[in-house]
C-alpha cells in the first residue's frame, strides 16, 4: 500500500481532540507509511493540545451557531463559507486519501467538502446524543463510528459501526502507577482517596459543592484530590490551606490523570463521553454530575445509561450542592455498593476502540 495521506478533524473540547490524537496513534502503529494532518478551529483548545501531542494542524475561521440571539451569530455564514473555502484549499494541497472527523465545528466543513470530492470519510460519535456537526455529516460519509449502541434513530442503520470510545494511551496501563499516583499526589494510605473532575475547564457547581463541604472530608479520613480549572484556583487554596489536612490537594489542571485514576478509590466526575469511556476502563466507583450547560443535555443521556445498568450513581447539577458530598461520604462507607459500582461499569469498557476505527478506515481506503 502507498503513503497513506490522513485528515483528521474536530475539536473544541478535550472530548473531541482525544479520540483525535488516539485514532492517529492507532493508525501510525499499523502503517508506517503515514502522513497524517489536523484540521481544527482557529481559537480552540486543538491549535494547543494537538501540537503538544507532535502533529501538525491547520486551523479554520468557524465557531458554532448560538442556539439564544447573539451578534455573533452575524458572522456564522461569513465564517461558514471561510471554513468551507479554506478546507477545498487544504483537500487541494494535502490530497488526502481519507478523511476522518472526531466532533466539533472545525470537522463540518473538511467533512463536506472531503465527501464531496468522493474521499472515503468516517466521522466519530462519542455520546449518546448526537453533536449537530454530526448529524449533518451522517448523509455525506462513509461509516458512523459509535460508542453507544440503538444509534439508528440519528444515523442511516447501514453505515453504523459500533466501535466504543478511543481512550489515551497513557490510561491504558494506569494499574501499574498506584504507588506513583499515591506519591505524586501524597496521599495517606490509611484513607480512601476520591478523585473529583469537573471537567478540562472545571465545574463552577461540583467545586462550590466540595468547598462548602470540605470539613466533612477532614472528618471523615477521605483524601481528595481535586481538579478545579483555573477560575476557582485561589478559592480551593484557601480552603485547603484553612483546613490544614495532610491528603487533599486542589490542581488547576491534572496531566497526569493516569496517575490520579490509579490512586484514586472513588471518582467524582462531569459525565462527558469520553470522561465515561475511561471510567469504563478504570473501573472504579462512580458518581456523576452532568453538566446541564451542553447541547440536548446529552451528558445527562450518558450518564443514565449507567445508571440505568447500575454501574454509576447520579447527581443532577442543581441538587449537586444538597447532595454531592453527602452521597459520597454514604459510598465511602458501603463497600457491597462499591464493589457491584466496579464489578458492573467493567463490563462496559472497551479497549480497543482506536484499534477497530483506524481498521476500518484502512478497509475504507483499500475498497
């Protein structure tokens, strides 16, 4: 098989660039002729992360249409059309032999055009509830590649692959890290360590939730390891340093998430797709708190498919402040609840899911 020349596109969040740079990983293992390029939007996180990870990209003028009345919304057909003219240039160019897209704006139009052109083409869908870039890509590519089954309601049945979420690499082999994790984030051993996530930015919500409650872990021996975001760093250092605890600690930012994933016990967590396909993986007790700020309020959708099938408790935002701390200091002291939490979000973890998208894709090209 000749060089092998990819695209692939999406961004805006976190849950979008890391399948990204796994499905590119997953390829680059197969073939060793490859000439992978991104393509994201401008002023999002991808311009960052996907340099970070050692791959070029190329940024679009494009954003998404505000659902309530907005200025900004003045500028979305003149950027759609920017978006739409700059990704025939970089299709011209880079000639690419397929073309895949992971979610968000940047992907709608490298999608389309691509697909025009008669470029095989996949997207993938990490949630339950589909994105809208997506969904109007669904009539134009190739293969559907989903992490979530019954999808048939949103896309054409006949081009539904059920692959699962792409997880990083670097969590694949968290079991090996507990005694560094524990270090890293000096925990005492003699307690049980929770891990709380409000997301890549943070959570106004869990983090005023743990705040306000935060006496309540000194009194019951958990140490917590607390991701923010950046808006809540000097709040979470106050409380902290008030508190004076040995094992709770706030971080802005974890980049070692393998680590914090291995020593912790108990995880709290937004309910992102792929935040939960990695939960899956990791397979410790849960409780998640969707965000209720996200499009169809599809991380409420995610998170009660696990509940649904007893492998994750629930906390709805507005009931988060009430409930959070209380219904994790309960899980704390339930080792039976633990126990079936773990056993049962087990089963749905799925491993391999770069591996089966990039398989596909190869297949696509050499149809």
């Amino acid at each position: 098989m000749k060089k092998l020349k990819v695209i692939i596109s999406g961004g805006g969040t976190g849950g979008h660039i890391f399948p990204a740079i796994a499905i590119a990983k997953s390829l680059e293992k197969k073939l060793k002729d490859i000439d992978l390029l991104f393509v994201g939007a401008k002023d999002k996180m991808e311009m960052i992360k996907i340099p970070e990870a050692g791959y070029t990209i190329k940024g679009l003028w494009i954003s998404g249409f505000q659902r309530s009345l907005s200025k900004k919304n003045l500028l979305f057909p003149f950027k759609l059309i920017s978006s739409v003219l700059r990704s025939r240039k970089i299709i011209r160019d880079f000639n690419p032999d397929l073309v895949i897209g992971t979610g968000g704006f940047a992907s709608g139009p490298l999608l389309y055009v691509a697909s025009k052109k008669g470029i095989p083409s996949v997207i993938q869908e990490q949630n339950s509830f589909p994105g809208i870039t997506n969904r109007l890509l669904a009539s134009h590519v190739d293969k559907i590649c989903t992490a979530f089954s019954e999808m048939e309601r949103f896309f054409p049945k006949n081009k539904l692959v059920f692959t699962g979420n792409p997880i990083r690499e670097s969590i694949i082999k968290f079991k090996d890290k507990i005694e560094d994790g524990k270090k890293l984030f000096d925990v005492d051993n003699n307690n049980i360590t929770v891990l709380v996530v409000g997301g890549s930015l943070g959570s106004k919500t869990i983090n005023e939730s743990i705040a306000q409650n935060l006496n309540l872990f000194k009194k019951h021996n958990l140490n917590l390891i607390w991701q923010t975001g950046i808006s809540f760093k000097e709040e979470s250092n106050k409380f902290i340093d008030n508190l004076k605890v040995k094992g709770i600690s706030s971080h802005v930012f974890i980049k070692e998430m393998d680590l914090a994933y291995a020593a912790a016990d108990i995880i709290v967590s937004r309910a992102g797709a792929i935040a939960i396909s990695e939960l899956c993986f990791v397979g410790k007790p849960i409780i998640l708190v969707p965000s209720p700020n996200v499009a169809e309020d599809h991380q409420t959708k995610n998170a009660q498919s696990l509940v649904n099938k007893n492998s994750a408790l629930m906390v709805k935002d507005v009931d988060s402040k009430r409930k959070l701390v209380e219904m994790l200091i309960s899980l704390s002291s339930d080792k039976k609840l633990q126990e079936e939490l773990s056993s049962n979000i087990k089963k749905l973890s799925v491993t391999d899911a770069a591996k089966r998208i990039a398989d596909l894709s190869i297949d696509l090209v050499k149809q």
